[in-house]
C-alpha cells in the first residue's frame, strides 16, 4: 500500500482545488462573512491571516462542511457542492488539523494515525504489525528524525512540533487532498516552529494543498505561495509572495488594522 496517493505531475482539469463564491455567513445579526471569495488551486500553500473575530474559523467550517453558508456558492475540484456536511468534505479529501490536534496522548504514534480508521483483515480483526509498518514508513517520508523515535513512541513523550506531525501524517496517509492548519504554530519555540514548516513543506512536495491559518506572518511567509488577509469577515487583501515582501506584508497588514483597508 502506497503512503501517499496522488502525484503534482498530475494534469488537474479544473483550476482551482476548493472555491468559494460571493459567501455570505451571520450567527444571531452578526455578519461573520460577507461577500466572501476565497480560493485554493492545486499544490498551493495559502496563507490566511486575520485577528481574533475576522472569520476565519466561520470561512474554514464552512469550506469543511461544518456550517452550511445562508448564501454563495462552494466548488470542490471543479464540481459545484450542494448538501455538504464535514463527512462529506473529508470524503473528498478536505481535512483539518486543529490546535488540539485530537490525539490521544496516552496511545502510541501508530494507533493515534490510524485511529477510527484502523487496517483489519476480512475477518474484522486488526492488522497490527501492517499499521506499524505503515507508520514507520510514514514517518521516513514526513521527517520524523529523532533518535529513539518509533511507531511504539507515546504520544505524550513527543513535542508540540512532533505531535503537528503526527497530525498532518495522518491526514497525508488518507488521502487529503486539501490540509487545513489551524494555528499549528502557535506556542511553539523557534526550533519546533521550524520542525512544522517542515511539514507543511512535505504537504507541497506530496502535489497537496494547504491552508495555513495563523496570527503570525512570519512564520507562514516563508511557505505560502499566497496570502489572503481577512478582517472582520471580509477579504481586506490578497497577493502572491512573489510580489510582496515580508516588510510589505507587514505593512499590509497594520493598515488594515488601523482603518480596515489594504493602504
């Protein structure tokens, strides 16, 4: 069985991977999106920024499913998406990674990345040495380097950077083709943060897209082949890292702060 499904020399038929169009979405008269365009193609790293309140866990929920827009329209890999629902989303290769990452810390590194999704026979029964197998190639694919690290490690005994790994390797082996990053940088020290980046490089590597949600440019720059500011829910600013440096984005950013526009 194959690690990882899918190649980036792979001709995509349709341009962008997830699409959403003209997305309005309220909770009790408060508008938390409004008008809101957002797209991902293939083999990209996005870069969505914003403050607490700007939309952007209403944006993400609603492009996995979890809150169905009071209007707008969602494209996934070209197909306009009606009835949607998180099960749905994961069925065709969305997946999110939250800050909490739902791991089981007292479990080992094998189980936890086949949890609710274990390998068994036609019997039923599991396929224990097959996951472990799965996991420690897994683990040589994703960077997984420490000494003394294996698929029998418990999760508890890794760090904040190795448990976003294990999370990310998860969704990878199953076939996500979009991987949603909630924060995974957020309180980690400057050695961890650099393990995840990492990661989120491998996510390129493997022809997957990603969107790499955070408060904080510096870390997401110098991945992000795009950024996308959100502020209070609507897309204040979107540009290619090409065209920007990390001053300018910076910059950028300060300006919406102040006066809510791109300056």
């Amino acid at each position: 069985m194959a690690i990882f499904h899918g190649s980036k020399t792979l001709k995509q038929p349709q341009k962008y991977l997830a699409e959403l169009k003209n997305v309005f979405k309220s909770f009790g008269g408060v508008n938390a999106l409004n008008a809101v365009n957002f797209k991902v193609s293939y083999n990209e790293i996005v870069g969505l920024i914003g403050d607490n309140g700007a939309g952007k866990s209403t944006l993400i929920k609603i492009l996995t499913g979890v809150y169905p827009p009071d209007k707008g329209e969602i494209y996934i890999k070209g197909e306009k998406i009606k009835d949607y629902s998180a099960r749905r989303a994961r069925e065709i290769g969305i997946e999110t990674v939250y800050q909490e990452k739902a791991l089981v810390e007292q479990q080992t590194l094998w189980r936890n990345i086949f949890i609710g999704r274990e390998i068994v026979n036609r019997f039923g029964f599991l396929q224990i040495e097959r996951q472990k197998k799965e996991t420690e190639k897994l683990m040589k694919e994703i960077g997984f380097t420490a000494a003394g690290l294996s698929p029998d490690s418990i999760v508890e005994t890794l760090s904040g950077g190795e448990e976003e790994g294990v999370a990310i390797s998860r969704v990878l082996y199953f076939k996500a083709d979009l991987i949603i990053l909630d924060e995974p940088t957020m309180a980690l020290s400057l050695s961890e943060v650099k393990r995840v980046l990492g990661f989120v490089r491998e996510i390129k590597n493997k022809g997957k897209s990603c969107i790499f949600i955070t408060h904080n440019v510096y870390h997401v720059y110098s991945i992000a082949d795009r950024f996308v500011i959100l502020d209070r829910g609507k897309i204040a600013g979107e540009f290619r890292k090409e065209d920007v440096s990390l001053e300018d984005v910076m910059s950028r950013l300060y300006a919406v702060a102040r006066t809510g526009k791109i300056s």
